[in-house]
C-alpha cells in the first residue's frame, strides 16, 4: 500500500523524476567507465603470467625492456633440472608509421617453444611465427597501431620500422597484457634490429617445490649473474605502478557518486517539504514515522536505480571499447562485476539522496505538519 | 543589481534546496578542472620543452628514446653536416621505461654545453661547482622537492644501481619535464653506469629553423650506413611519439571532464524546476503587480546563473587548492609533467559551468514566464 502511494508520486511528477533519473544515470555512467578503466588496466597485469613461470632478467632491471640478458645464460638456464621448458625473449617497442603519424607496438621476439611457456595464449587463427618474416598478434595491437583490424588478418603485412613482416596468426589471451603483443621469431627480430642480447628468458618449473628451488639457486649460482622472480610477480609490480592513477581514478568516481547523491537528495528532499502536510496527515491515520521514512527511501531508490539502469545500458554500449596506454592496451570489458558496481553506485546515490528527506519526516511532528502551509 | 539581491534572498529562504545543487555544480566542475589540467599540463610540457630549432637524433631501431645507444663518435659526423650549429649529446638512465609513476631520471649531460641548450636558472656559483666536479648534479626544482633533497646532500639511487651523486645546485627550467630530472656530468654517468662512448641521443641545434626537415633528412642518410643508424625528429615530434601512448589515456579522461559537465545541466535545471513549482504563487503575484514575461524568464535565470557561478567558482577553486598542494606527476618515456590548473582552465571551467547551468534553467523559466495569472494562483493552492 504504502509502496503504491510513493510509486504514483514518483508518476505524478514524471518530468522530476526523469531529470533525477538522468542526473543520477549520467554520474553512474562516468563513474562505471572510470571504474572499468581503472580495474581493467589492474587486472590485466595481475591476470598476466603463469604461476610456475620464472622471469630471468639482468640485475638491478626494473622492466623487462631494460633487461640484458647474453644469449650464454639461456644455453647455461634450458639444462637445468628444475625446468622443464625455457623460452628466450626479447620485448621492445616497434615502430609504425602510417600517413606520418607513429605509432608504437610491442614485439616479442620468441622461439616455437613460447607458444607453451605463455600458455595463456591461444592461437585463434593461424599459426605461431616459425622463422623467416612471420608474425603473430593479439586482438589490441590494431588499437594500439590505430589500425583497423582488417588491415591485420592472417595474409596481410605489416612494416615496422621499416621490415615487412607478413602476419600468419591470429591469438588472444583474454585480460592478460599480451593481447597487444606481437610475436616474431626471436632470431630475424635479433638480426633485424641489431639486438645482440636477449632481454629475458622464461622458466617453466616442474612443480611449485622445484619453482622455489630455481629461484633460490638462480639467486645465488655464481656462473649465471641474474635476477629471478615469478612471472606473475612482475606483473603484479606492474599493477602496482599503477596504483596512484588507480586512486586518482577511484577519487573521481567516488565525487561523482556524491554529485548524483546531491542531485537524488535536492529533489527528495522537495519532494518531502511540498508533501508535508500530507505527511502530517498520514501520520494521523496511524502511519509510523518509520513506515513513512522507509517509503522515502525507496521512493530515492527507485529513481536512482532508474538512472543507473540506463547508465548500465550506456556502458554496455561501449563494450569493446578500446584505448591505447603506455603498457600496451586497453579494452573496456563489461563483466558482472562492473555492472554490480554500477547497480550499487545507483543504490549508494539514491540511499544517500534519501538521507535529508528521511531526517526530516522521522523529525517531524505531527501537529505542525498538519497546520503546515 | 536589486534583482540579483531578491534572488539571493528568494534562494536563501528555503537554502538548503540551492546548497545542494550548488554542491553538485561544485563536484562536477572540480572534477572537470582536475582532469582537464592532466591534459593542459601534458600539452603545457610539450610546448614548454620543445624548441623550433633543436632536432633530436637517437638510435633509429629503438622507439623508447631512453633505451637508444648511439656511440659518442657520431658527433663529429653530425658537427660536419650542413646546417648545423651546435650538437651535444645527452644520456638518460631512467628506472624503467614504461611506467607512468614513480619514475627516477637521470640526464648525463655536457656541463660545458647544457646552456646553450636548455634554459636552466641557478645561482652562477651553484653552476661553477657542478661542472668543476665530478660526481656533482644539479636537480630539478620538482625532483629536489619530491625527493626531499638539498643542496650539499650526497645522494645514492638504489634504483639505479647505486648510483651516487653530491647536489651542488636546485634549478629552475623553462622546460617543464626537466624540473623532475637530475642532471649529472655525461663522462660520469658513462663511467658509473659502465657504458663508456655510449650516449642516449644528441641534440642538434640547426643554423635555420626553416629547415629542420632537410637537416634530419642529412643526418639520417649520413648515418644510415654506420654501424648505428639513426633516426632524426623535430623536437615537437619527437616528444609527441614518445607520449603518444600516454596522451590516450589522458584525453579519454579530459573528455569524461567535460562528460560530468553534464551534472551541473542536470543539476540546476533540476533544482530551478522545483524552486519554481514552489514559487509559482510568488511568480503570479510578480505578474499582477505588471511584470512582463522576459523580465520573470530573466529572474529565474538570474537564479541559475547564481547557482552556477557560485558553484563553478567553488569547484574551481577546490580543484586549484588540490593540484597545487598535491605532488602528483606522470610521467612517460622518462618524460614527466604535472596537472596544470592556469587561470583560463578556472575562468573555462567556471564560463562553462553558468553557461550550462543558465541553458538549464531556460526550459522551466521560460514555461513559468508563460504562466497565466489566475492558472497559476489556481494552481499553487
């Protein structure tokens, strides 16, 4: 009953309801984009790399670009017992230019046996590149070149700085950061760019005790001078880089959750003052202030669910999206998580918007109410 | 002006509603300035440290110019070619190169030529020890604050290998990412980082700016056959590759600024409508006593305009207070900037905001201006 006297409120003043309706649903929007940004880059360092994977870089690198590695170490590191697979990489940024504007892409420089040490990557179409001018790319590496994704199907050609490389394959590895990599065999990239050293070689240990003993011995053999860690470490550091713009992110988010929140509760809060003597006159009926205070609340709630329903639908729109970022690219992936985000910014706004109206009608008495004006 | 004094007391009457949308004009406008001054102070770096005449040479198959090695011998190739004036070389040791915080850059430089190349303001004795002194740096005023440091301290990047330098001196630069840099004698950081001969990237400054497009075209085919070939940009576009990745990011975010310009639409338009539908007695009234419709439609719009103003000058100033107290830097390729809050992005941020918040309030203005005396003391009853 009482539900049916705030839904027929909320009806009666459509326009009002409506413009708070998009108040709310444009502050969700902007947020869950924000949001999406800010845990999407996150993820897809934290998702990246396999548990049993070891990182071998130069000491004292912080990235893996910075990394020299002599080729000796990878011929030393493939025989040790503790790994059953060792892939030698280098990973540098490539250049494109395309009616003069550059644009950059990392490569990775691989032998056959990367395909098994990065298992997250799948092959979609095509093959692996085997030798010769072959590459493979992810799904992001169009965003990042600013190419459409036509010009790079299996077939076509790609010059980087200068090199004509001929794409044979097609992968993806959902979330993690080599969806905007390109791969070529590790000795044309050497002999292409004039790289005499490798930047990492990548362990896979038999098992998770044997894992613990490479790094351990890895750390201190005298013969091979490296630094090694788990591969999803790195790329945890990585997330955590970024962790100041996260925040920035979250702040921003947060401010506009409150700029809905003041929209919801201003026509609330209206709403409760113009409505005071009927208030007052339910309250003579027997209504309990709880009751009414309740039913203010979902009559916030609902326009506030409304807007970010509509937000949903924006953001789901924009699906896809994709955006290039200093470490590679970005897609905007709508899951369940961002939506829930979404549906409990909305219900964050509404229930803070109620706050006012709710004080007031559990503050009101009910004599002056009825002789209000 | 007596107008402006009703709406205030009409507006401060029943405050709470205009506080709130006030408020709500506040957060839009904030969060407008402060991504806006992301981008503002990206495009602020990239005017402030590109010169007209200075082309950058660096390793031609290494696209994060940090990672480029170029030997110390092509300077005497590049000083023979046609056009140019001055060459020095630079070397930068940066922690990583794809990172966008938290970044430490250090510049081996030429003490002998930095000037006559970058403008950098310290005191002249503060200069004389750092280029009679091995080991010495100047550091960037932004870097020094960051850090902590002053002058005299003795200083060992743990980042960088241990690399230990005295700051003999704390300028300011006219190009803004070099106040984050520490900058150090090149033979020095050659030695210290054990890369003797080797250097970053030069730059070449040309006799004539007209023609900075023939000269790198010169030193490209010059070098194209060297052991090192290289590649050779303006210094514009070279800084334009280099953040190319990160001013993605950072114009997505501007536009989502203007996006949450929207609030203060939606704000005040929603706050005037209800402030109407409240005074649509007073309103009638105004109109029995002989005001006219454009006069009603401006007074209401006047109270839009307050709310916008006073909101957007709110926001405006939180968002300045905030950028200016904080240390927040980017950085890219070794390059940083800060947010840059200048009095047009306030003055912007501020215009947009009452335009927005008066175009707002003309829907609801205009149909109470419409209003019919008796319809209206009807319906307020």
């Amino acid at each position: 009953m009482m539900f049916k006297y705030h839904w027929r409120s909320l009806v009666m003043r459509r326009a009002r309801t409506l413009l708070t309706a998009a108040g709310v649903g444009l502050a969700v929007f902007v947020a869950m984009v924000l949001l999406g940004l800010a845990q999407g880059i996150a993820a897809s360092f934290r998702a990246t790399g396999n548990p049993l994977n070891v990182l071998v870089t130069s000491r004292g690198a912080e990235t893996i670009e910075f990394s020299a590695v002599d080729r000796s170490v990878y011929e030393v590191l493939r025989h040790a017992p503790e790994a059953v697979l060792a892939s030698p990489e280098i990973l540098f940024a490539a250049t494109q230019e395309s009616g003069g504007r550059i644009s950059q892409a990392l490569v990775r420089g691989v032998l056959p046996v990367a395909g098994d040490v990065h298992d997250q990557v799948r092959v979609t179409e095509g093959r692996l590149p085997a030798a010769g001018d072959e590459i493979a790319l992810g799904p992001l590496v169009a965003v990042k070149l600013g190419l459409p994704n036509e010009e790079l199907s299996v077939g076509q050609t790609l010059v980087l700085d200068g090199v004509t490389w001929k794409i044979v394959g097609r992968f993806e590895a959902p979330g993690t950061a080599f969806e905007a990599e390109i791969w070529a065999p590790l000795d044309r990239v050497m002999a292409a760019y004039r790289k005499e050293e490798l930047n990492a070689v990548v362990l896979r240990a038999k098992n998770e005790e044997a894992l613990d003993e490479l790094l351990f011995d890895l750390d201190t053999r005298r013969d091979v001078v490296v630094a090694a860690r788990r591969e999803t470490d790195y790329y945890a550091a990585h997330a955590e880089a970024f962790r100041p713009i996260s925040a920035a992110i979250n702040i921003m988010a947060a401010l506009l959750t409150l700029g809905g929140a003041l929209i919801g509760m201003n026509t609330l809060f209206a709403s409760v003052t113009s409505r005071t003597r009927e208030l007052g006159m339910l309250r003579t009926l027997g209504f309990r202030r709880f009751q009414l205070a309740a039913g203010f609340a979902f009559e916030g709630v609902l326009p506030a669910l409304l807007g970010s329903l509509l937000a949903i639908g924006a953001v789901l729109l924009m699906q896809g999206f994709a955006l290039r970022l200093p470490m590679g690219a970005f897609r905007l992936e709508v899951g369940p998580g961002l939506l829930g985000a979404g549906l409990l910014l909305g219900l964050a706004i509404g229930l803070l918007g109620s706050v006012a109206a709710v004080v007031r009608t559990l503050r009101l008495s009910t004599i002056e109410a009825i002789r209000h004006l | 002006m007596k107008w402006l004094r009703y709406t205030l007391h009409a507006m401060l009457r029943a405050p709470i509603r205009p506080a709130l949308a006030v408020l709500a004009v506040a957060l839009a406008v904030s969060l407008f300035c402060a991504v806006v001054a992301v981008d503002r102070g990206l495009q602020r770096m990239l005017t402030t440290s590109a010169r007209p005449d200075v082309l950058v040479v660096f390793d031609r198959f290494q696209s994060c110019p940090p990672l480029s090695k170029l030997p110390a011998a092509h300077r005497s190739a590049l000083e023979k070619i046609d056009g140019v004036r001055d060459v020095t070389a630079e070397l930068f040791v940066i922690s990583s190169c794809s990172r966008v915080t938290d970044l430490v850059a250090v510049h081996g430089v030429e003490p002998a030529k930095i000037r006559a190349f970058r403008e950098i303001e310290l005191p002249e004795a503060d200069f004389e020890a750092f280029a009679g002194e091995r080991g010495a740096a100047i550091v960037g005023k932004r870097a020094a604050a960051r850090y902590g440091w002053s002058v005299g301290e003795t200083v060992s990047l743990e980042r960088l290998g241990g690399l230990t330098f005295t700051i003999r001196g704390i300028f300011e630069a006219k190009a803004e990412s070099l106040e984050s840099a520490i900058l150090v004698d090149l033979e020095y950081l050659q030695l210290a980082t054990n890369q003797p001969g080797t250097v970053t990237l030069y730059h070449v400054r040309v006799a004539n700016p007209e023609a900075t497009g023939a000269v790198a075209d010169a030193i490209d085919r010059q070098l194209a056959g060297s052991t090192s070939p290289t590649r050779t940009a303006g210094e514009r576009a070279f800084l334009d590759a280099a953040v190319s990745s990160l001013s993605g990011l950072v114009e997505f975010t501007a536009l989502l600024g203007y996006g949450a310009l929207g609030l203060v639409a939606l704000g005040v338009g929603n706050s005037l409508s209800m402030s109407i539908r409240d005074r649509t007695r007073e309103i009638a009234i105004l109109k029995t006593v002989g005001f006219r419709r454009p006069q009603v439609l401006r007074l209401m719009l006047l109270e839009a305009l307050v709310c916008g103003v006073a909101g957007g000058a709110l926001g405006a100033a939180a968002a300045w207070v905030l950028i200016t107290a904080s240390r927040f830097e980017l950085s890219v390729e070794g390059f940083s900037f800060a947010p840059s809050v200048s009095p047009a992005l306030v003055l912007e941020g501020l215009g947009l905001s009452a335009l927005l918040a008066v175009a707002a309030g003309f829907f609801p203005a205009f149909r109470v201006a419409r209003l019919k005396v008796a319809a209206a003391l009807r319906e307020a009853d």
